[in-house]
C-alpha cells in the first residue's frame, strides 16, 4: 500500500516540475568538516580518536549508500546520535 503511494506521489511531482536540479554528493572529508562544523556550532570538541571513527562510519556509509541516501543529513543524524 505504502509503495504505490509512493509512486503516485513520484508521478504527480514529475508532472509538476519539468526542471530538476541535481547535487553533488559530498566527499568524505566534507562529509568529515561538517560534521566538525556541527560539533563546534554546538560548542563540542571532537577529540582526535572520535573524528577517527567518525570517518570510519562515513566511509562505509558512502560505500553502501543508495539513491535516498541524504549524507548531509545522515552527518548531522550521527551527530545527534552522539550528543
């Protein structure tokens, strides 16, 4: 049930929007300063062995991701898993 609405859903935005722009996915290491970034703006510091796992984590994500994979907002979903 889920899936066809989801497809309908797909279908109708297709037929709205005739323009469609496409990004990037960032690399790990900007995948890594943002994450950085969000630590500081939250005033935390990630010690050197965190930022190691950290890059770990990533690295396996981006090898594994699929076309829904949103790596932005996974970084600042790990982050808030830590915090």
């Amino acid at each position: 049930m889920l899936q066809g609405k989801k497809i309908f859903l797909e279908a109708l935005v297709k037929s709205r929007f005739n323009t469609f722009i496409h990004f990037n996915d960032y690399t790990l290491e900007e995948l890594l300063q943002i994450f950085q970034y969000t630590c500081e703006k939250n005033d935390y510091i990630a010690e050197k062995q965190v930022l190691e796992k950290v890059k770990e984590v990533l690295s396996s994500q981006l090898k594994e991701k699929d076309e829904q994979f949103a790596n932005g907002r996974y970084v600042r979903n790990l982050f808030m898993t830590l915090h």
